[in-house]
C-alpha cells in the first residue's frame, strides 16, 4: 500500500483537483472581482453623467418655454437673455473657484 502523500496513492488525484480549484478560485478572487466592480462603476458614472446631461439641456428648455409663455410672453430674447445670464454668472462663479495651476 502506497503512503497517503505519494502520487501514487488513490486520493492524489483529487487532492490535485482540490488544490488547482483553490488556487483558480483565489485568483479569480483577487483579479475578476475588482476588475468587474471597477467595470461596474465606470459604465453606471457614463450612465449617470449623459441622463444629467440630457435633463440639464431639458430643464433648460423647459424654463426658456416658461419664461417665453409666461413672463415675456412674445418676447423669446428677454427669456434667452434670463437664462444666459444665469449661466453666465454660475459660470463665472465656478471660473472663479478653480484651481490655478502651479508653474514648475
């Protein structure tokens, strides 16, 4: 009778078995998994940036509809003058807040 550790022993084959699934499932651990949550994360930030995009470009819409109905009615360019105007100054105010580059 062959001793319990040698390879020609009856359970040696699926101790091999066992051993090449462990290693295979610890990889696949340390690998697949990250690489599918990163994965994950870059499609739903994609996903999530174009739907505010496209509610931004709505919204937008919807308020210089409002305004050209509601407040100047007949008169679009006081409501495109509004909108703009906003944006201009939150742009001027993010302007503002960025960060200046550091000269090397």
């Amino acid at each position: 009778m062959a001793a319990p550790n040698s390879p020609t022993s009856e359970s040696w084959p699926s101790r091999a078995a066992e051993t090449i699934e462990a290693v295979v499932t610890g990889v696949a651990d340390k690998t697949v998994k990250p690489l599918t949550t990163a994965a994950r994360g870059l499609v739903f930030g994609l996903v999530v940036g174009i739907v505010a995009q496209m509610l931004l470009v709505l919204l937008t819409v919807g308020v210089l509809r409002v305004l050209d109905v509601y407040a100047f009615p007949g008169r679009v360019w006081a409501s495109y003058t509004l909108v703009g105007g906003i944006f201009v100054l939150a742009g001027s105010f993010l302007w503002s807040r960025r960060r200046r580059r550091t000269e090397d």
